[in-house]
C-alpha cells in the first residue's frame, strides 16, 4: 500500500530541503531544454522552479501520491501535473531533462531503474538525480532500534527497509553500461534545526511516516515517543538552542551523447 503523505508536515523544513534541490539544478549544463520533467514533484515547489529557469520547456511535475498530487496543482495550476506511480513511469518521447530530487530512493531495482530513466532521456539530455544517502546515520538507525524494542516489533519489523542507495560507484557502473557520462558527488550538508525534537520532526515526513501509520494509540504515541528519546540523545540541543543535524546526500548528473 503506497505510503500517504502529508505535505505539510514535509514542508516543514522546505527551506533545508530545498538547498540541495538547488545544488543540482546548478549542475544542470542545458540552457534551452524543449521538455523537463520533475519525476517525485511532491508539493511542486521544486518544479516551480525548474519553469522559472527554463520558461520555454514544456515542464511536467511527476508524483505517485494523491495528497502530494492534489497540492501541488492547486498551488501551481499553469503547470502540468501527472499522478503516476514513479517505478513504472515513462516519458511518452524521450526527454530533453529528467529530474529528481529527493524520490527514487524509495524504489527499489536501481539497476533497472536507472537504465531505463536513461533510456528515456533524448540524445544530448540529462538525468539528474539526488537522494539522500543517511541511512547509516542515528536518524535512520534509531528507527530501526526503536522498532525492535517494543511490543510493536511484529508489526513494524516487516517494515524496515535495508538502506535503499547504493555507493556511488554502484551508479557510475550502471550509468556507464547505459550509454550516459555522469557526473557523481556527495555533500554533507549540516543542517541547523530549531524547535522541539526536530530530527524526529524531520524524519516524520519522511522516512519515519510508514511506521506511524502502521499503529494504532496507544502504541503510535509510545513509539513515536521512544524513537524522539534516541534522536534526543543523538542530536542535543546546543547550549544556545539549535540542533545540529549532519545529512549526506548523493548527487548524480548523467549525460546522454548526442547521437
């Protein structure tokens, strides 16, 4: 069952998610793409930005979930919108630019997954890929504890995914093998949080979201709960009142040659 979001509770920290949505947009070396596509456009407001950097292209935002979907073309009604599942998409011809911030690490087959977006990009286009590479990280390994630790581990066990991105030589040989040039590269960004557990508010519009919705209250309430004391404990709140955050993410630019 594909997971529900709340666009909301993600846009919490629009601001640090969209830093790195700009980084690889800079890398993007097309000046006058004639079709772009945002593949996992969420809530559009990447998208927005990729019709403002290219006004000419005819820009599509892609996602797979209906509330995300629904957000993103009543806020952006003069672009278009598609409500696809991201896995077996495809453009209807090959396209100028493929981009994707922040969405293919929640599927699974990137072998299969990656030869065919690069198949999908026209001669001289671009595949453009970020996805976050944290999963090793106390943010994501807590989940996992917490998980394991309570009466609800027969529920929320089965849910648990293996870290979902691969080394980034793992990418470079399937891109290579598909034809394409890429350029491959990592940032840790450190990122500045304020308010009340904000790594547990972070993570609860992403990755933490399928295990919530999984239990019922009580035990959503104590689990939630015993997940924030880790990440407490992981990230403290600094003396003058902010909460580090270091996040690593994988940058990918693939370039098809011109036939």
């Amino acid at each position: 069952m594909p997971m529900a979001w709340d666009p909301n509770q993600y846009l919490k920290f629009a601001g640090l998610r969209l830093r790195p949505a700009l980084d690889l947009l800079a890398q993007i070396p097309l000046e006058a793409p004639q079709t772009v596509f945002d593949l996992g456009a969420g809530a559009g407001n990447v998208t927005r930005i990729l019709q403002d950097r290219w006004p000419d292209a005819a820009v599509t935002g892609v996602d797979s979930s209906p509330e995300m979907f629904e957000k993103a073309r009543s806020e952006h009604p003069d672009i278009g919108w598609r409500l696809s599942d991201l896995a077996d998409w495809r453009p209807d011809q090959p396209a100028d630019i493929i981009y994707s911030n922040a969405a293919l690490h929640w599927l699974s087959d990137h072998r299969a997954l990656f030869t065919a977006l690069m198949d999908s990009v026209a001669p001289g286009g671009v595949l453009a890929v970020q996805m976050p590479r944290n999963f090793s990280a106390p943010s994501h390994t807590a989940m996992a504890d917490a998980a394991r630790e309570g009466p609800w581990r027969d529920i929320l066990e089965p849910l648990l995914r293996p870290a979902p991105v691969a080394e980034p030589d793992y990418y470079y040989d399937v891109l290579t093998a598909a034809g394409a040039d890429p350029v491959i590269w990592e940032t840790e960004y450190v990122q500045v949080l304020e308010g009340d557990d904000p790594v547990k508010e972070w993570t609860k519009g992403t990755w933490l979201r399928p295990l919530l919705d999984a239990l019922d209250e009580p035990d959503r309430s104590v689990f939630e709960a015993a997940y924030a004391a880790k990440v407490r404990a992981a990230y403290p709140r600094r003396d003058d009142g902010v909460t580090l955050f270091p996040f690593r993410r994988l940058f990918i630019v693939a370039a098809k040659p011109d036939s």
